[in-house]
C-alpha cells in the first residue's frame, strides 16, 4: 500500500522540486534562535556541524563531496514517519531531519540532494530513485549521482553506507528516479525512459513553505 503511495505522492512532484532545488540553503541567527527555541542545543548544534560540512567541502572535488554528505547524514536515525511525525507520510526539511536526528529513507535522500545542490552539484546529475530493497522487501529510495548522462550511477544510501555504482548493489531493483528535469522510469542500471515534466505535489507544497520559512 505505502509503494502505491509513493507512485501517488511522486508523479504530481515535479514542478515544486524545481522550485525549491534553485533556492539556496540560508543560515542565520534567526534560524539558530528558531532551533534553540523549538528543539534544543543538541539540535542547535547538529544544524551547525551542517553549516560547517557545506562551508568545509565547497571546494572539493565531486567524489569527496558525495562522501562527506553521505556520510553525515547517514550518522542519523532511520524512523518511520508514523512514529516520528504521527503521520502516515510526512518529507522532513533537512533543519527539521537534523534537529529531531532522525527520518525515514525519502528524509535522508532530500537532505543529501539539496546539500549537494548547495555544494555546487549540477540538478541533472541528481536522481531522486524509488526502488525495491529485495533484502527487507520492502519500497526504498536512495540518490543516485549520474557522472554522465547514461552511465551507471552511483548511490547514496543510508542501508548500505559504501556508495556503490548500481551495478554492485544487487539487493535494489529501481523503479523510476526524478529530479526537477522529470520522471523517468527505471531501464536496466541506467538513466531510463523519461516519461513526465512538471506538476505540482501537496507533500512538496508544504515542504517548500517550511524550507522557506526556515524549518
């Protein structure tokens, strides 16, 4: 049931990932006091050990880039969103992620693309993939990172921390991937077939106003 959801929830996404992926990511003391105020200093301080790993890997080369952010962020707990948020389905900011120190796997994967999108990251080699984790047996997403347009990517993954080329993770069966750019259903280990542009999502909507809005 949850996957048809995901099906749902994905194909109306497109239009307001495009949105949001443009903006950058703002850090300030009306942030910082917001955190202190609504969480605590725990949290205060994981959202500035965020700010220190962007400003610290701007300038380094793309490898190490997905390794630091990959690495950060899967240091996290995994918690189902009924239990975290009381809700059946719920996308986290990466401030609201870091502050409560935990999310579920689409939670991971939202942190890690727009922390990556900051560093300088272009969008289109960007994949936000729905697959099948045969091992749990269950739906799952990962980010997956295109060095050119058709070639076997890379994925981030808070299951497996080693990011691996597609073709080594066996135990995932990709379903379809997005970004901004569209849809596109999974073909083999590779980019796919695009099948949709644009639309609107109401999970994305709210997002959007929370990042905004500084959560």
């Amino acid at each position: 049931m949850r996957f048809f959801c995901f099906i749902i929830t994905t194909v109306l996404f497109l239009f307001l990932l495009r949105a949001v992926a443009d903006s950058n990511i703002v850090f300030n003391d009306a942030l910082f006091n917001k955190i202190r105020d609504q969480y605590d200093d725990d949290a205060l301080e994981r959202v500035q050990n965020w700010q220190q790993l962007l400003n610290d890997s701007h300038a380094l080369p793309i490898d190490e880039k997905l390794y630091r952010v990959n690495n950060f962020f899967n240091e996290l707990d995994f918690v189902d969103d009924i239990d975290h948020w009381d809700q059946d389905d719920y996308w986290a900011t990466p401030v609201e992620f870091l502050a409560t120190h935990g999310g579920d796997c689409e939670d991971f994967v939202i942190a890690k693309f727009f922390s990556l999108k900051e560093l300088g990251v272009p969008a289109e080699k960007l994949r936000l993939m729905y697959v099948t984790a045969t091992r749990l047996r269950q739906a799952h997403m990962v980010l997956a990172y295109y060095e050119e347009p058709n070639s076997v990517p890379l994925v981030l993954d808070n299951i497996n921390r080693r990011i691996l080329p597609a073709s080594r993770r066996r135990d995932l069966l990709p379903i379809y991937s997005f970004n901004g750019d569209g849809l596109w259903l999974a073909k083999e280990q590779g980019r796919g077939q695009k099948v949709q542009q644009g639309g609107n999502n109401n999970l994305w909507n709210d997002l959007n106003k929370r990042m905004q809005m500084g959560d």
